[in-house]
C-alpha cells in the first residue's frame, strides 16, 4: 500500500491519511533527512549554499511538508487514533529538528560560506540561519547541549498536551437549555442548539463553549443565571476549578520552568531576552516601555468606557451590581440604544458567499490578480480550494493556491489561523518553481434551514485578517524558501498585512459589494453602515486595554516571573498585578485565563503576544497611506496598492521589516495612525 504522506507529486492527499500512515511516515523521512545531513556534514562536502541546499534543504522540506499535513489534521480534525500517532511520533521529530539546529558541523559549514557570494535572498537567509544555529544551542557542550535537547523535547510534549486540554475542555462541556432560558437569543443560534440536541437524541437546546454559540448567548441572552453557567463553565476550562482531567496548571509552571533554563543555557537572563533576539523590538524593555506608554494612552479612554456601561446598567437595565457575566450582555444592550442598531440585524446582511465574493473582488483589484476555484483533496466536506493567478509576460500564471476550512465543528481547534502547505522555493535539484499554498482556517457558524451562513461583522474581519497572512505568504515573489513569504519575517511585523487587510472592513465602497440580506438580497443599507461607522470604536478603549493586560503578562511572565519557583498561585498573582496596573474592569476571581492561553503557551506567541499591538502600529500607518491616495469616492489608489504589494507582500521575509516599511512608506511607522483610527487620538483645541 503506498503512503500518501510520502507523496510529493502535487498537493497533499489529505482525503486518504489515516493515523497508521504516520508512523511509517516519519520512519522513512526521518531516516532520509539523516541521511541527507550526514552527507552534508562529512568534511569533504563543500561548504555551499547551493549544495547543501540540494541535498539537506530538499529532505527537510519534505519532512516538513509531511508533519505540517499530519499536525493540520491533527488540529482540524483531530480523533483519537490520530492524536495517539501524531503524540508517538513527536519526540522523535523534535529530536531531529533539535539535533539540526545545534550541529556545529553544519553550523561550521555555514559559517564557511562566504556571503559575498551569496544573492540578496540567499544572504538574508545565510545571516537568519547562523543566528537561528546560535539559538538552536549550536555553541553548547557536553551536558548543556544535551539538557537543551531534553528541554526542547520536553517542551514540544508540554506544549501539545496544553492544546489538547484546551480542546478537550472546550468540547467536554454542554449545558442542554429548555426554551424559556434562551429569551433574546438569536433565532439562528437557538436553531443550532436544538439541531445539535436532536443529534445527539437528547431534550432541549445544547449549548457549548464554541464561539458561534458562547459569544451570542453572552450578548444576547436575557437571563443572567444561563449566562453565569457558561461563563463559569468558560472562565475555568482546563483549570483546577473544571475537569481535573484537563487541568494545565501545572503545566503551565513546567513550560515556564523550561523556558527559563533554555534562555539560561544560551547566556540569556530570561525567555524574555532569548525571545526578542530574532524579532524587530530590541529587549523587553522596549516592549514593556511600549505597552506601559500605550496603555497610559487608552486607560482614559477605557475608564470612560465602563462608566458608560455602569450608568447604562443602572438606569435603562436595573443592574445596580454587575457581574463579569453580564459585561458582554450590556454592552451589546447599550450598543443598540445609542446606535440603534444591533450585531443580529447586521449578520443577516453578511452570507458567507456574499462576503467571500467581496473579499475577492478587492483584493483582485487591488492587488491586480484574479481568483477562481479549483479542486483538491480535502480533510472535510466544508472545506474549498482556490488558486491565485496574474497576467504575466507569457500569458496567466499560478501565483499561489489556499484552502478556506471556514466552519466550527468538534475536534477542530478554536479560533482563526493561516499555515502554510508549501512556499515559494526556486528548487534546487530541479530549478523549477515551487508555488506557494496556505490554509485559512476560521471557526464560524454553520447555515441553518438551508440558508447559507451567516457571519458577524467580527467574524468579516477575521476573514480578512487571516486572508491578509496568506496573501502575505501566496504573493511573494522571494525564490529562496526560508526567506519567502512568511517565513524569516519577524515575528512582531507577522500581523503587519493581516491587521491592514481588517480596515476594508469598514469601507462602504467595499462593503456594499459585499453584503446581501439572506432573506431579500438586498445589500447592507447606507443608513445602517453609517451606524456601524459611528459605533466602530465603541468600547475601543475597554478592548485595547485587554489586549494590553494579556501582552504586559506574557512579556512580565517571561521576564520577572521566577518560574523556577513551583509557588502556587504566582501566575494568577501575576495576572492579579497586570490587571491592576493596566485593567479597569473587574473580574471574577474564579477566573483562570492562563489555562487556555493556548497562544504563549502552545501557538508560538511565548513572550510575543505584544507583537498584536507592535503590528497594529505598522498596519495603521501602511492604511493611512492609502486612506491619503484615495479618491474622491474613497475609492483606494491602484498604485499604492501596487506599492504595497511589492514594497511589504512581495518581498516577505527577504529583507528586515523596517526596510520593507520605509520602501512602502518613505519613513518609519508612526503612532498616530493607530490612535485615530481607534478613536483615542488626542483633540485639538
């Protein structure tokens, strides 16, 4: 029987893995990639970009290729037996990218080329991976460097095991309502809920912890009790006070502990310091200065926020006292009085094939490329294929191809993000090009009695927010593969074209292409988008203090924080201080945000999480320019789009962010931008 993991011909044979596929798999790779080092690693092999290239960077892209399919499933389509193999096979593949990282023969060889020799791309390339080997424990010794390979095998076990109590603790809760609870909840919600009862034969509505459920009950639901069940239930997923079975607390202080002796081992004072070394900020200090100077700036405007709520609550809802359960509830209350509109009446104009045709539309214009579907194996029935394509010299070309897994269901993962399939490479061993392919994963609601689905405003932003990441990765035009696209773009300046492609999202010109009720057709009223206009930066100041708290607590947490130190309680103590240099609101005591803070903990954020708002700073900036060259109409300028497209997309990770900032912007990102566009800048007399 062949494998379909060991098939490189085309696109991945997602339909036809199976959990028995990967161990043979990773055997056979695994054994070809250590073949390929060896060879490179003898001393009469010559110490040559290209060389080693045909021999080491060909077996390692395949490796990659193989266990990224296997890690996608096991994230979108995760069952039992496949998480047995995907968890049985990691600490061999940890071990070898560990053992590669740190070889100080290829390390050597590496430092033998001679970079003049080298093209622009291979050169940025060249520097990022002598660094990348300093990192990857490549000057340790002895015990060290054998410590550093326990920890790192270790921490990959850690971090996949937090995932899965994350998940697990998300799926294992229902709360099965009868109809008089769900008074004021949306009629496509309360429809799901039964459908997904009746599914499982049992009486009333099912409730669940996913967004497309959890996010409306707590907005719209009119009985606090029901919101108090799922926000308890929410607040304390895979802590101490849920399902000991899925508890990360301890966990979490054993990833820490590990992070601390990795940055120790490598010379550094904290995981903090090892963090920052290949992104665009310079120390912590500089994060921390960041985030302290912007919160400063938006707690006034924070404070001012929540006292519209309490005043609101008390007066108009007969809420003299409220509980962290009844926030969301009230804001969404006092978000229809004074904009009289309400997020349920602006969903029936977002259908998810209106939105995706608009998503299209503008990024075709703008950025002077065409999409279209096209056909391949896929890990669900939901799931499309598309291909980008450009009108080139010697007729249409391929530029990239992406999957869009557009729905949430059980075992996929929570929450949106972009990976990739493959990038961009010039080859090697056959100087053919390699076109690059991404996956889009969201986790929106389904459609119900036959309509198609419909998606929230947020949920149109999130869609083009992950689309902005692979436009990043599918635009290139970088033929060198670790420099291409996404890949050696710092990871501060990652969320720079996500974040700029959120602002089309309250653009009329865009968006009146873009929406058409599900009932008439007709599109999104000019009246009621002039409303959501008004409301854009409701409660902004309450938001970007959040989003402050989570990054000052995961750069204090990997600085200040003494995880060696198995103390209980400390982390929550942390957060405890976080929110009170920073918050305004209150919150439960109960609350165990950290246990599912899947992002530092398993998703690459560790001490990066600020790089959200580091990004939001360039992405504003990079807006004004086309929000400066738009027409009369509002309509964006072609040519700044085309600026940007190859000032920012094109080039991905071949030069360091602030170059491809200034080439686009003739200057270094400024913060005024972000500020105006979040309704915070400062007034003028």
């Amino acid at each position: 029987m062949t494998n379909p993991l060991l098939d490189f011909n085309d696109l991945p044979l997602f339909d036809q893995i199976r959990p028995e596929h990967v161990a043979p798999a990773v055997d056979q790779l695994l054994a070809d990639a250590e073949k390929a080092l060896q060879t490179v690693t003898a001393p009469e092999f010559p110490a040559d970009w290209t060389a080693i290239a045909k021999e080491l960077d060909i077996s390692t892209e395949r490796f990659s290729r193989a266990w990224g399919a296997v890690g996608h499933l096991n994230a979108v389509a995760d069952t039992p037996e496949l998480r047995a193999a995907y968890n049985e096979a990691m600490p061999r593949v940890t071990t070898f990218w560990t053992r590669v990282g740190s070889d100080e023969r290829l390390y050597a060889k590496y430092k033998a080329i001679d970079p003049a020799g080298l093209n622009p791309e291979q050169r940025q390339a060249h520097k990022n991976a002598v660094r990348n080997f300093v990192l990857g424990g490549a000057d340790l010794q002895g015990a060290d460097k054998e410590r550093f390979a326990v920890i790192q095998e270790r921490q990959a076990e850690l971090s996949q095991k937090f995932s899965e109590n994350a998940l697990d603790a998300t799926d294992a809760f229902a709360y099965y309502a009868r109809l008089d609870e769900l008074g004021g909840v949306p009629q496509d919600v309360i429809a799901t809920a039964l459908a997904a009862a009746q599914a499982e034969q049992k009486e009333g509505y099912k409730l669940t912890l996913k967004m497309p459920c959890y996010l409306p009950v707590m907005q719209f639901a009119g009985s606090s009790r029901l919101r108090e069940a799922l926000y308890r239930a929410y607040v304390t997923r895979a802590s101490e006070l849920g399902d000991e079975a899925f508890d990360n607390t301890e966990l979490i202080r054993e990833i820490l502990a590990l992070r601390q002796e990795e940055a120790k081992l490598l010379g550094y004072r904290n995981f903090g310091e090892l963090s920052v070394v290949p992104k665009m900020a310079e120390s912590p200090e500089e994060v921390l200065k960041f985030l302290r100077d912007l919160a400063v700036k938006a707690k006034p405007y924070a404070e001012r926020d929540l006292a519209d709520l309490r005043a609101f609550a008390a007066e108009l809802l007969g809420i003299s006292d409220p509980q962290p359960w009844d926030w969301s509830y009230i804001g969404e209350k006092l978000k229809e009085a004074r904009y009289a509109f309400s997020e349920q009446e602006v969903k029936q104009y977002f259908t998810a094939p209106k939105v995706m045709a608009g998503l299209f539309k503008i990024v075709e214009t703008l950025f002077e490329v065409s999409i279209r579907r096209d056909s391949a194996p896929v890990w669900h029935p939901s799931v499309e294929f598309y291909r980008i394509e450009r009108q080139g010299p010697k007729g249409v070309q391929l530029v990239g191809q992406f999957y869009l897994d557009p729905s949430a269901r059980s075992a996929k993962r929570g929450g949106a993000w972009m990976d990739d399939v493959r990038a961009r490479w010039l080859r090697p061993d056959n100087n053919t090009l390699q076109t690059p392919v991404a996956q889009l994963v969201c986790n929106f609601a389904d459609g119900v009695d036959g309509k198609p689905p419909l998606l929230t405003h947020d949920d149109v932003t999130t869609l083009f927010h992950e689309f902005g990441h692979g436009l990043h990765h599918m635009l290139t035009q970088v033929n060198e593969r670790d420099v291409s696209g996404i890949s050696g773009v710092e990871w501060d300046a990652v969320e720079l074209p996500s974040q700029f492609m959120e602002n089309f999202c309250w653009e009329w010109d865009v968006l009146r292409h873009m929406t058409a009720h599900v009932a008439t057709g007709e599109p999104l009223p000019r009246a009621l988008f002039d409303k959501m206009t008004a409301a854009k930066n409701y409660q902004s100041g309450l938001q970007t203090v959040r989003q402050i708290e989570f990054s000052l607590f995961d750069m204090l947490l990997h600085t200040e924080h003494d995880a060696s130190s198995a103390q209980p309680g400390a982390v929550m103590a942390l957060l405890d201080k976080v929110r009170a240099e920073v918050a305004v609101m209150p919150t439960a005591p109960f609350s165990r945000t950290p246990n599912t803070f899947t992002h530092i903990f398993s998703g690459g954020y560790a001490a990066g999480y600020y790089s959200y708002k580091w990004a939001e700073v360039l992405s504003a900036d990079a807006y004004a320019a086309f929000e400066e060259s738009a027409d009369a109409e509002g309509k964006p300028n072609i040519e700044t789009g085309r600026r940007y497209r190859t000032a920012i997309l094109e080039a991905g990770g071949s030069r360091p962010a602030m170059e491809s900032f200034k080439a686009f912007r003739g200057r270094a990102p400024q913060l005024d931008a972000l500020l105006r566009h979040q309704g915070m800048a400062p007034t003028t007399a």
